[in-house]
C-alpha cells in the first residue's frame, strides 16, 4: 500500500492562486503544507518548482492530459 495521497480538490484565492488542496482522504492542507509533503514524496502525482520569483509551486506531473493539472481540479 502507497504511503502517497491525491490532490482532488484545490481551493483560490481571488487571483486564481491555489491557496489550499483537499486530498483523497478528506484532508485539507495550506498549498505550504502541500508543498513540504509533495517534497517528502507523500503526494501523488506532483512536483515542486521555482518560479522565476524565487517561489516554489506545485505542477501537476507532466502526463498530456490537462484534466489532472491542479487548476483544472474542482474548487471546495
């Protein structure tokens, strides 16, 4: 069994920045939280990048299926 969760929910903020994930399980964390979890490899199917800013973000892994991409994912 896979120590990893699913991202099936984003919630934004009203710039359209993902400001929190709700995973498989009903969890909900701060996309910071996420971030430190997607580093630890506890969450399937995403990666961590910089921005040009200096910022880190997560991106749904590159698949060329845009319907999993973290902003095409349904608000809570």
């Amino acid at each position: 069994m896979s120590d990893q969760s699913k991202i099936i929910k984003v919630k934004k903020d009203t710039s359209g920045d993902i400001t929190d994930v709700m995973l498989e399980n009903g969890n909900v964390f701060s996309i910071n939280e996420a971030i430190m979890m997607a580093k630890d490899n506890k969450i399937e199917g995403v990666n961590v990048s910089v921005s040009k800013s200096g910022r880190e973000y997560l991106r749904s892994n590159p698949n060329g299926t845009e319907s999993d991409n973290l902003d095409s994912l349904p608000s809570f």
